[in-house]
C-alpha cells in the first residue's frame, strides 16, 4: 500500500474512476439478478443496541443521547446484517437481500478495511447446497465480462485440507498440525507453538496454505466445516458432525460464507453464552445479547438458507485489483 | 522492556527476533472469514542479514530492539577495527569485521556512514550511496574502441573492483554507487 505524505496528496481517491464506475455496474447488476428472482431487497439498522458475541469480531460502540434514551444508550455497528434480517425472516418477509456496509473494529490489511460493503441474502426453502448453486451463478453472472472461469468445484473442508495441506483436519493432535506447519515451511511465534485449541492451527494452515489454492480458474466452494466452527449454521449429525456452512474462495480470495441456518432459539442461546464466557476468558469485553434474535427464533424462522459476500473483494476480482484500496473511493487512512 | 502490539507493526520496525535484532520488512493481515487473525510479516535479521518468514496471532507482544542509525564520519583502519566519529560530539566508536562485512571494500577515510547501533554498539556500518575514489590500477583503454559495450576492470583506492568504461585512466577518481557497485561518472 502506498502511504500517502499528507492531504495535499491523499485527498484524493485511492481507486481510479474506472474502477469506481466498475462498482456501481456490478451493484446495479446485482439488482437486477436478485429482482428477477423474485428476491426482495430490504434495509436494516447499522446501528444496533446489541452486538455479535462472536470471539473473532471486535464491533465498534458509539453512544446516542437524546430523546427516547434521554440517559444515552451505548449503540453497536453491526458487523453483518445476519440478526435482523432473521427477524425479517421470522416476520415473513420471504427470501430478502440486502446491501449494506458492515463495521469491524481492528481488521485492515491487503484484503481487509474496518468498514467494507457486504452483500446478504437469505433464501427461504434453500439448504445450503442450493444457495451454493445460486451463489456460483450469481458470481459468474457478475464475473463474466472480467474473466472465463470453467464451472465450479465443491470440496468438503476435510477434502480441501487432505488434498492441499496433507491431513485430515478431523484427525489430527495439536503437536501434528505444529510439525505439519513447518513441513509447509511455517515459522510460528512461540506463543503459537504451544497453541493447544485445533481451530487455531486449522485457521493458519487454512490461510497459509489450503487458501492459496484454491479457486484457481473457477470457484471453489468449501462445505462441512468442523462443529466447532459452526458460528450460526446448523449442525449436521454424522462422524465427526459437521457444520452446514460453506466458504466460497476465487484466486485465494475468501468471498463469501453461507449457512443452513441455525433455527433453533435454546442452541443459538447456548452458543451466544459459550461465546460470552469465551469472550471473558479472552479478555474481551462483553456485550449485551439480541434477546429479539432469540425470540424471533423462538417464534420460528423459516427453513433457509444465507449467505454474506464481500463486495469489495468481488470488484477486486472483477478489476484484477491486488488492495482492498484499489477498489475503495476513501479506505481507511483517506477516510 | 518497550515491546510492540502486532497492531504496530509496519515495514522498518526493529524487533527482537529470536535473541537477534530484527528488521520488519512486511507486514500482513490475515483472517479467515470466521475465526482466528494473524500478522505474517516478512523480517531480516540485522545481525545475519537473512529474511525469514513468521506469523504471530493478531494482538501478540514482541519485545523492541534497540536499535537506531546515527551519522558518524569514518576515520581510520588499525587493521582489525574500523574507527568512527561522531562529527559533533566527537565521540569516537570502533566497528569489528561484522558489522562492516562486504562494505570494507567502500571505506573511504572522512566520508560519513550511516551506523546502525544496537544497545550502542555498532551492528552494521552503511557507506555513503555514491563514494569518489582514485583508481589505482587498470589496463589502458583500447584506441578506436567506441562500443563503449563491455568496459574494463578498475581496482579502486579502497580495494574495490569495478568495472569502468574503456576511456576511464589509473589516478583518475570516478562516481561508484556501493548499493549496486556500479561506475557512475568520472568526478
């Protein structure tokens, strides 16, 4: 990335008019995909008095005072529209999409900035095999003018890490997955030597090497994913049980993640406890639970099936863009 | 002990790296969509000049290098010390092989270096960009050659050897560039 010396210069966009008119195509094609389909386009708040208990995201908090909290109330920016669009859902709205720029505190780098343009759409009646079929045409629908892919491909998780990183993910002690990093030529901080929890490996292994590899000249779709790594999918029954979760990865970049969802109020309770206490044990602070997710869930979500793609690193793809800020009118440090 | 976040690091930063002093040279973030975050960074070791690779989790502490670059102008060679000095404190301080390494060749009495020192002692000495120095020994130039395509060897006063244009003569000083050791003008 280049660091700019000053506003004299950074004033300045930091993704070319070209680029930034390739955005608003691809948005106005999207529209027009989800429209003919029949799915219907909504908004919700960015702003929420709930947050994700998600370990792995950090949300923003900002304050509001004024009338009707005369007191002021700590609100959150999201970091996915997933809640509220569930209660939509549970409400009756039918399959919706949306697109909306979601809020990570402390996530910037090549293919990451704090706030970013996500796309999210629920497919009522879909398990996520089908979302994953219209997920692949809507990205090659998008992608089509920008590049030739073949059709894509499907790799389970433990596929994927048996064929690119030489081990089942499913059978393998925290000493292997450590000798497994250095045969892939890994250096790890000592501190991640002695890393005991098996999704920290998976995680660097997956993003060292399983990641690199894939999508290469078509999409790759990765399903069933360790239960562990469930985050809001359900849980499929088998040996090991698996997640019905699915990643989408094109040239190494991570774009999308989709689940069945989870429809069920006490096991999504118990995840957000199990995720609090995670976040205590981290350190972290604790935020308030979405009691109106719990209670729409309780109510009844329809059988569906969502997914979130990041945008931004779609018009990466489409521009053959290598930052994040190449596709950004205003990234970070020229916000 | 000053230490530095992963949230800190950025090409340049000096670290203690393995008990070495150690260089940041890049830095990534890498997360995958759900789960665990990481800074991969690119980094030299200073003292043996090799660039490895290491991944740390996102929010990890490395302990600081002391590490900065002072200006000092060269004065002498004893013959196992390279001497400097401090143009304005006029302190003095003495450089082993190590630190010098390859630059020796360079070293040419009253240009100023650039010292990095670690814990205050000298961990590697950079000569000037351009140095002027005598040649002292190279074959007369070919009459009529106008090529000017392959040039010639030149020993230096300093004991470097480069390679010339044919018209460059001994006891005359050329322009080197010691990043790349090439000839860039006659003086």
């Amino acid at each position: 990335m280049n660091t700019s010396p000053g506003p004299e210069s950074d004033w300045r966009p930091s993704a070319t008019l070209e680029v930034l008119k390739l955005r608003a195509r691809l948005l106005q094609r999207l529209r027009v995909f989800f429209s003919a389909r029949g799915v219907l386009e909504i908004e919700t708040p960015a702003l929420s008095g709930t947050a994700t208990t998600d370990p792995a995201l950090a949300s923003f908090a900002t304050h509001y005072t004024g009338p009707r909290f005369p007191q002021g109330q700590t609100l959150y920016l999201h970091t996915s529209p997933e809640f509220p669009m569930k209660r939509l859902l549970a409400a009756g709205s039918g399959s919706i999409y949306q697109i909306c720029k979601v809020f990570r505190d402390g996530e910037a780098g090549r293919q990451h900035n704090p706030e970013f343009t996500l796309l999210e759409w629920y497919r009522v009646g879909f398990d996520h095999h089908r979302l994953m079929d219209e997920t692949g045409e809507l990205v090659m629908d998008l992608l089509a003018q920008s590049m030739s892919l073949q059709s894509p491909e499907r790799l389970t998780y433990r596929e994927s890490f048996q064929r690119h990183a030489g081990l089942d993910p499913f059978a393998t002690s925290a000493d292997e997955f450590g000798q497994a990093a250095r045969m892939h030529g890994i250096s790890v901080s000592p501190e991640l030597v002695s890393e005991k929890a098996p999704d920290a490996w998976l995680d660097l292994l997956l993003t060292h090497v399983v990641e690199p590899k894939l999508g290469q000249g078509r999409l790759t779709f990765i399903y069933d994913y360790p239960a562990s790594q469930a985050a809001l999918a359900r849980i499929q029954p088998g040996n090991p049980p698996v997640a019905a979760r699915f990643e989408l990865y094109l040239n190494g970049i991570e774009l999308a993640n989709g689940f069945h969802e989870l429809a069920d109020a006490d096991e999504q309770r118990a995840r957000f406890e199990r995720q609090l206490h995670a976040r205590e044990a981290a350190g972290l602070p604790a935020v308030p639970l979405d009691e109106r997710l719990l209670a729409a869930l309780a109510h009844g979500l329809p059988d569906c099936a969502g997914v979130a793609l990041g945008f931004d690193r779609l018009v990466m793809l489409a521009s053959g863009a290598r930052t994040i800020e190449e596709v950004l009118a205003f990234p970070l440090e020229r916000a | 002990m000053a230490t530095y976040s992963t949230n800190e690091f950025k090409a340049g930063l000096k670290v203690m790296l393995d008990g070495d002093p150690a260089s940041i040279v890049e830095n990534e973030f890498v997360k995958p969509g759900k789960g665990q975050a990481f800074s991969r960074v690119r980094i030299r070791n200073l003292k043996t000049g090799r660039t490895i690779e290491r991944t740390f989790k996102s929010g990890e502490t490395i302990e600081a290098a002391d590490v900065v670059d002072v200006e000092m102008q060269y004065l002498y060679n004893d013959g196992q010390f390279w001497h400097f000095m401090n143009p304005e404190s006029y302190e003095q301080m003495a450089a082993d092989k190590n630190a010098v390494g390859d630059n020796a060749k360079w070293m040419k009495e009253q240009d100023v270096c650039i010292i990095t020192l670690w814990n205050g002692l000298p961990l590697i000495v950079e000569p000037p960009n351009t140095v002027t120095l005598k040649v002292t020994e190279t074959d007369p130039g070919l009459k009529g050659d106008t090529s000017g395509g392959g040039g010639k060897p030149a020993t230096l006063e300093t004991g470097a050897v480069v390679r010339v244009p044919l018209f460059v003569k001994e006891g005359e000083t050329i322009k080197v560039n010691t990043r790349t050791g090439e000839y860039l003008s006659r003086a």
